[in-house]
C-alpha cells in the first residue's frame, strides 16, 4: 500500500479515496511512538492502514496515515492478556 498519483490513497474496491497529511511506515516501535507524538503535538491523528481491502471508511483520514508492513516480527505472545507484541 502506498499513495498514488497526489498522494491520495485508494480501497483495492475504488469506493473510497482520502489524502492523508502523511504517510509513514515506520521501521520500530519507537518510531510508531514518534509519530503518534508529533501527530498529536501539532493536534492531529493518527490512523493505521492495512492492505486497504475494505469497503468502508475505516482507514479513511485526513491525518497522518500509518502503514506497518515494516513492523513484522513477534516477539513475544502473552496468552494471559492476549497481548502480542
């Protein structure tokens, strides 16, 4: 997933399409963290973005888009809290 043609972004169904402020991919969890700062120092939002196969406005957002393909690894499942991180 990535903004085409004026960064605009588009469902895999072509119903929806927004133009985030931004779009990242971070690389860690500190840079989500970072981002999810600077998104709210400036009074702005964040919005998290999969590989956009839904038909509803879910992803839609006029905020920082974030993407986390990069983010792939699991490092521990804690199956007390359904946690994985």
């Amino acid at each position: 997933m990535q903004p085409g043609r004026g960064g605009y972004v588009t469902n895999w169904g072509g119903n929806q399409s927004w133009r985030p402020s931004a779009f990242v991919r971070p690389s860690s969890e500190d840079d989500v963290a970072a981002q999810i700062t600077k998104a709210a120092a400036g009074g702005g939002t964040v919005r998290a973005i999969g590989s956009a196969h839904s038909f509803t406005a879910t992803a839609v957002t006029n905020g920082v888009q974030i993407e986390l393909s990069n983010l792939d690894e699991v490092y521990e499942v804690d199956t007390t809290t359904k946690r994985v991180t």
